[in-house]
C-alpha cells in the first residue's frame, strides 16, 4: 500500500472518529439535561412521602452501595479503554476475553463484597447512630443492598463494553431512561400508599438496573457478535492487564468514594441524621449541574485510547485539539450558565422543594457550585492523562481532594466537636482548588508539551 492509501485511510479515520466523539460528547450533555429533570421530579417526591428523616435512612443505604462499589476494583474504566483500543483493532475476539475476563473478577469480588455487608451489618448500622426504628429499617434492607451490589458489577461491565464500541450515546441515553424508572416506580410505589416506604426506592432501583442491562445487551449485540461468560474466553495475559489498569482506576475510585460517605458520617454523627439530605441535595443537585459538561467529557478517555490504538501521526495533535476544544466550551458556556444559578438558586429551589424548602440549602448549595465549575476545569485534563494510561496522576488528584477536605473536616470536629454542611462544603471547595491545578499542570506537562518521540513513547503505558 502507497503512502498516499496510507494519509488517505489516516484522514478518513479521523474524521470518522471526531464524528462519532461529537455524536457521543452531545448525547452526553442532552442526557444531563434530562437527568436534571429526574432529579428534579425526584426529590420532592421523596421528601414529600417520606421526610427528611426516613428519605435519609435510604441515603444511610445508598452510602452502604456505595461503599460495595469498592468491590468493582476499576474494572468499569479498564474494560472502557480496553475494548476501545480491541474494537480500535478489529478484534472481537480480543474484547469477548476482556468482557468474560472482566465478569469472573466481578463476581468474585462482588460476592466478597456481599459476604463483608452481611458479616458486618450491625456494626454498619451503630457507626450511624440511628434510632432503633431506624436501625430496624436498615437491618432489614442491607441484605438486598448487598445482594443489589453484585449485580450493578455486572450492569457496569455491558455499560463499559457498550461505551469501549464507541457508542457512549447509547449508554447515556440508557443511564436517564434508567434514572427515569427508578423515580417513576418509587413515586408509583409511594403515591399508592401501598405501605413499602423506603423499600419502595430500593425496588425502583432494582428495576432500573435491570432495564440497564436488557437494552446494553440488546444494543452490544446490534453493533458485534460477543458472546459473554464463556469460561473458555478467560484470558491470564487480559486479565493482567484488566488489573494493572482497573487496579490503578481503583485506587482513584476508593479515595474518591470514601470521600461523601466520611462526610455523611460526620454529618450524622455530629449534626444530625435530617442534615444527611440536604448535603445530599446540594451535593448530588450541583453533581448533576456540572454532569451538563462532564457527561459530555466521559467520551474524551475511550477516544483518545482508539487514538492510541489505531492512528499515530496525528494522535498528539489530535488529542491537544480535543482538549483546546473542551476547555473553550467550559468557558463559553460553563461560566454564564454557573453564574446565572448562583444568582437565581434561592427562588428556584424555593420553587421546586416548596413546603420541603429548608433555610439552610442556598448557602451549601452555592458553595457546591462554585466548587463544582472550579473542578470542571480539570475534567478534560482527567480524561485525558486517563485515556493516555497515566492513572497515578488521577490518583494523586482524589488523594489530595479527599485528604484535603478530610483534614479541615476533622480539625473542625476536633476544636468545636460540631460540624456544618456549609463547613463541609467550604472544606471541599478548598480542596477543589488545589486538585484542578495539579491535574491541568501535569496534563500540560506530560501530554500537551511533551516531545512527539517520547509522546509515542508513553502512548498506551499504565502509569
């Protein structure tokens, strides 16, 4: 083949891939549009049924989900740049060992998981200091949680092989009409007065990780012939691989998760169980705000890893463009639209809780935003270092954000032995500050300014 044929074919791909990344990255931000409005329906609805006390014994739960997550050691983000660079390749086969390599690791790990929940469950719930009724509550629910766990590792994997096709459209699209269930079944469930309470919310999420995975199979099997859990596919070599990099991810994952829950405990420990919702409100509602963006930037990491596996002349260019291009759109838009909700939020919030509006929201509630923009400026140097394989530097971002906030968090507690969520929120913001400048400074110096022989170098490696 020419060197001309070659340029040719090189030319098309690109232009192939941008197409489908614009296609991916808009589905993003038209899927946080719509998870915005879920939440927003949701919210009062369960406030509304169940008050702030019960609606947060199923946030005590949730945190208890959250915790199980530590089980998935990574393997959602692996099996995304994984697949991606297979699918880069052409190689089915390569991606079905991947995906059964990927599911065994999950189902071991999820049953230790399961296991650690059920063995440790009274201890979880005295760690919260709830009410006996409360206490019945939960003990009763968290084996089903532990149980629900196992299974959101498996929905994880098809969302991560569906995303690593390069179709992230279809796998947003599917997260809100999921998002969409949970809140209708809840709602359904607690309109009803059938009597569930918040066992009416752990059904709604049941069913919607199950539409999850029926139409990520469906689409998966519309766009190539894998076959899952065959035992014959588990590969040693994809599996050290998996775990190289999901082990990194994980890293990340864990120092980051632990995050909000440590927050909720101090929060329940020193202020009060009814205080756990409205930092879950001003936190998950500024979470979804800046999800308008971030949603759109989770398509960056498989992009550039197909980049790496299948163009090399045009991958450093390529991807400083991608970058220029995300940082442009964060302060052409990002920046009147957070502006404009500082300004209005005690209004709107009053507008949308109404009876259930609380006077202390609009403060931790623009503390978040304002925290919120300041790491959305680090979210397209993030994809980036992780498409290119540099994980330990988004590791060393969520150990400085979590450690941070942490140590004001604990110093607060330790001189005026109470806590806020305004404080909470203030100590996050400053933690935020100093990870967006780690993460643009390394992703300047290792990515946008390194030499190309050394760019193609490091292009692929797990760091």
């Amino acid at each position: 083949m020419t060197e001309k044929s070659l340029n040719s074919i090189n030319l098309m791909i690109k232009k192939l891939l941008s197409s489908q990344l614009r296609v991916n990255m808009a589905s993003g931000m038209v899927t946080a549009v719509v998870n915005i409005a879920v939440m927003a329906a949701g919210y009062p609805i369960y406030l509304h049924f169940l008050g702030y006390e019960k609606y947060g014994v199923w946030l005590v739960l949730a945190t208890v989900l959250t915790f199980a997550q530590l089980g998935n050691l990574g393997m959602g983000q692996a099996v995304v740049k994984l697949v991606a660079e297979e699918y880069g390749r052409g190689d089915i086969k390569g991606i079905q060992q991947y995906v059964t390599t990927a599911l065994l690791l999950l189902c071991v790990s999820g049953t230790v998981a399961l296991i650690v929940i059920l063995a440790l469950k009274t201890q979880i719930v005295a760690v919260f200091k709830l009410s006996d009724e409360n206490a019945k509550i939960v003990l009763w629910l968290l084996p089903y949680i532990g149980i629900l766990s196992i299974y959101v590792f498996v929905i994880q994997v098809f969302e991560a092989v569906l995303s690593g096709l390069g179709r992230m459209d279809l796998t947003n699209y599917i997260q809100s009409l999921s998002r969409g269930v949970n809140v209708a079944v809840a709602g359904l469930l607690l309109s009803t007065g059938s009597g569930f309470g918040v066992k009416s919310l752990l059904i709604g999420s049941i069913l919607s990780y199950l539409f999850i995975h029926i139409a990520s199979l469906v689409c998966i099997w519309r766009i190539a012939p894998i076959r899952f859990l065959q035992i014959s596919r588990f590969d040693a070599h994809r599996c050290k691989r998996l775990l190289h990099f999901g082990g990194a991810v994980f890293g990340s994952s864990l120092i980051g998760m632990l995050l909000s829950p440590f927050n909720k405990l101090m929060l329940s420990r020193y202020a009060g169980v009814s205080t756990i919702p409205v930092y879950e409100i001003a936190f998950a509602g500024s979470m979804q705000v800046r999800a308008l963006f971030e949603a759109a930037f989770r398509a960056m990491m498989p992009e550039i890893s197909r980049i790496g596996a299948t163009i090399s002349n045009y991958a450093q260019d390529r991807i400083s463009q991608i970058y220029r291009r995300s940082m442009k759109l964060i302060f052409l838009f990002g920046t009147p639209m957070y502006a404009g909700l500082i300004i209005l939020l005690t209004p709107l919030l009053k507008f949308w809780l109404r009876q259930e509006f609380v006077s202390t929201l609009p403060a931790s509630f623009k503390i978040m935003l304002i925290s919120m923009f300041i790491s959305l400026l680090g979210i397209p140097a993030y994809y980036t270092l992780l498409g290119m394989g540099m994980v330990r530097y988004t590791l060393t971002s969520h150990i400085i954000v979590s450690g941070v906030s942490a140590i004001i968090v604990l110093t607060t507690v330790f001189i005026r032995n109470n806590i806020s969520v305004e404080v909470v929120f203030w100590a996050f913001l400053a933690a935020t500050i100093v990870t967006t400048t780690y993460l643009i400074w390394q992703n300047t110096r290792k990515v946008l300014k390194e030499t190309p022989e050394r760019f193609l170098l490091n292009k692929g490696r797990v760091w």
